[in-house]
C-alpha cells in the first residue's frame, strides 16, 4: 500500500468498494491504528477526570467510538435520589382531560408499535468548564408518545400535556419574598401541538438494553432535539390539562435571562431582558478529539441541534480561514452529527483551534462574547476554542 495511505483509509476504501461505506463512521474505525495517536489536549483541567459519582455520570468526549455512546458511560443526572421502581407491577397512568383515563403495564406498552429513536442531547448545564462531559447520544426504543395519548383519547379542551416522575423531594418553592419547602416531584410540561408530533417517544429500551436505573427505569420520555431535562426519567404519570404547567422544574430552575437589543450594552437603558423556558436543543458544536494519523491531523467533534438540517461545520486553526468540515454520513436527524476535518501541515507547537455551526435557516453558532448578555448559565452553546500541542 502506497505510504500516503493509512490503514483507516484503506479500510474505507476497501468498504466502499463492498457498497458499505454508507454506514461507516470515521469515528467507529478501529481506534489507533497504526501510526496513529490522540494528540493531547492542552486546555484540561489538572483534576479531569469525568466519572461515575454516586449522583452524576459524566461522558469523555474524547472517548467518542462511533454514533453513539455504550450504555455505561452515557451521562446521567438528576434532581432527587434515583428511584428503584418495580417493572413487574409498573403503571403509566394518563389522567386529566383524557376521554379514557389509563394505566399501562410495561407490557401493554410493548404491545403497542415500537420505534427506533437515535437521540443525541446534552444537559442544559453542559458547558466548556467541564468539557461537554454532559452530552451523548443514544438509541431508544419505545412506543410514539402521540399513539399512547390517541388511545386515552386527548379532550378538545385540551393544551397541555404535564410529565411527571416516580421521583421527589424537597424544593424551594419561591412566591414572591417567601420561599415555601415543599416536597415536590420532578415534572416537566410540552405544549399539545409538540405532543401530538410523531417523533418524541416513551421509552424501555437504551442502546437495546433495558433503562438502567440512572437513565429511568422503566420508562421515560425521549423529546429528541429537547435539552435532556424535557426527558422525564422514571416516568409515573402523563396528565393531559388546560392550565399551564409552572412547575419548579419546567418554570423557574430551567429558565435563561438575557439581555437583547438595545445598544449592545449589557446594563444599557434599551436593553430589553427576556426569559425563556429550556426547551430546544441551542445550536451547538465541539470539539472533542485530534488524531495524528499518517502527516494529517484529524480534527473531530460533534454538533447537536433540535434537528434543523445544517449547512456547514467550519473549523479556524489560530485565528486563520473557516474551513469547511466534512460531516460523517452515520448521522441522522435528532443523532449528535460528528464531523472532522483534515489539518494539513499543522507545525509543532502549541495551537487553537475553534468550531462553528451553521445551519440551513441561517443561525450561527455564537461565540463566547456573543453569549455575553445571558445571565444565566443554562444553555450554554457558545464555540468552544480547544488548546492542543502538536
Ligand atoms: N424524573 C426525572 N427526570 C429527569 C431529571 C430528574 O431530575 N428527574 N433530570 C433531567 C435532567 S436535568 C437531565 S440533563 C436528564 C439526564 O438524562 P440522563 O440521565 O439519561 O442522561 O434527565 C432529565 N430527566
Ligand atoms: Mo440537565
């Protein structure tokens, strides 16, 4: 074989002779081939070391091997303790305005249809100082949220469908200059029109193994392009309403205060202060690994989005051109979309490099600067600049 070409790339070609080479991600090729090595990062924590603690499960991202991440290391968290539910005598019941109030065996639901869901997320916490630990993507399996609610039989009446976990505990629940703790359980709310949409899923099955407890045993919702707190774990109960839900955990922890417009200025009289819910995914992407493979560098990372096809990935070496990404063809809609990017002729030395996302209606990733009238740390998708020594 010529020297120009390293084994990977052979492999590639050889697979793409066979008519495979559709499915193969340039991630999920034999790690470290020969010749091959992870260049280190030089921006890391003296401490990193992204775990299991008892409460959090965090993810190395350079650890990518492919779509998506093993059951094992996939990230987890939450509010309360992580409840031990019985699959044996579990119930899902729907309530409120439903013509047929229900309760669900595991069974019954596996009965129903199921679907496939490659789903990538993030926390809505995730953000540089951990090095994107809180982000994954995952295949799940389970039946269409919009088939359960047909079988209840959503009423006219109805706007709003509230998710509520097995799992609770004390909150501070604030009115006004009074702070009430109340034991509450975790829930989270959509609008009916987001329910009512074929792709969120109920879901039994992670990488097409049982939830383990720490990702909610057994059963949670999966609304893919959601930030992962719309993703009830443990769920217990859908309750169909008309009222808005303003539940701690969908109205007051998970909300991002910003300041637009105006002259620019953070505190200037003309800003206008607006609050939003966490809910969609916050066009983001990382960088995550550089393999030195043959005299090439390969610079990878991932994007995750609400789904809205993209229209490049560019990568800056020092402040130099945006350069187009290519995009892994593994990915689909609602995965993490991995990308790399061939540095040629990268110089000994120490290097930033950078990572942009645009995607088809025009929306740019923002920079860190950009990202500076948010005054809450949620939803943090600004670019990420990497430090690396070649
Ligand atoms: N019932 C319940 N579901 C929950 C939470 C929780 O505290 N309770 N935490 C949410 C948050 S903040 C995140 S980021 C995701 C994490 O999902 P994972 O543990 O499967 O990665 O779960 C969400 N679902
Ligand atoms: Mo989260």
């Amino acid at each position: 074989m010529p020297p120009s070409i390293t084994r990977r790339e052979a492999l590639r070609n050889s697979l793409a002779a066979a008519g495979a080479i559709a499915m193969i991600s340039e991630w999920a090729m034999p790690a470290l081939a020969q010749g091959e090595v992870d260049v280190p990062f030089t921006d890391l924590p003296a401490n990193f070391n992204p775990g299991n603690s008892a409460t959090t499960r965090q993810f190395d991202i350079r650890k990518i091997n492919g779509l998506t991440v093993p059951k094992d290391q996939f990230f987890a968290l939450q509010h309360f303790d992580r409840p031990q539910v019985d699959g044996a005598t579990y119930k899902l019941k729907l309530t409120g305005l439903v013509n047929k109030p229900l309760e669900l065996s595991l069974a019954d639901l596996k009965a129903m249809k199921p679907v496939d869901l490659v789903a990538g997320y993030e926390c809505s916490g995730n953000s540089p100082r951990a090095i994107q630990a809180l982000s994954g993507c995952v295949k799940y399996t389970g039946v269409r949220l919009v088939d359960v609610l047909k079988r209840a039989g959503v009423q006219a009446k109805a706007r709003e469908v509230v998710f509520l976990g097995t799992d609770h505990g004390s909150s501070d629940v604030v009115f006004r200059q009074q702070t009430f703790k109340l034991d509450q359980q975790f829930g989270r709310s959509i609008v009916l029109e987001d329910a009512m949409n074929p792709d969120p899923i109920l879901a039994w099955n992670l990488n097409g193994e049982p939830l383990s407890r720490e990702h909610g045993f057994p059963l949670r919702l999966v609304m893919p392009g959601w930030y992962g707190v719309c993703n009830v774990k443990w769920l217990s109960e859908i309750r169909v309403q008309k009222e808005r839900y303003v539940g701690n955990y969908q109205a007051r922890w998970y909300r991002t205060i910003r300041g637009v417009g105006g002259s620019g200025k953070d505190d200037g009289p003309d800003t206008q202060w607006i609050e939003n819910e966490v809910t969609r995914l916050q066009l983001k992407s990382v960088i995550a690994r550089v393999r030195k493979s043959g005299n090439a560098h390969n610079i990878m990372g991932f994007v995750l989005n609400d789904g809205t096809p993209l229209k490049s990935v560019e990568v800056s070496i020092d402040g130099g051109p945006w350069q187009k990404a290519t995009m892994d063809p593994v990915n689909t809609k609602y995965s993490w979309k991995l990308f790399n990017y061939k540095w040629e002729g990268a110089t000994p030395g120490d290097h930033t490099i950078v990572s942009r996302v645009t995607d088809i209606d025009g929306q740019v990733q923002p920079t860190a600067d950009e990202l500076a009238r948010k005054r809450t740390f949620l939803e943090d998708n600004g670019q990420m600049p990497r430090k690396v020594k070649i």
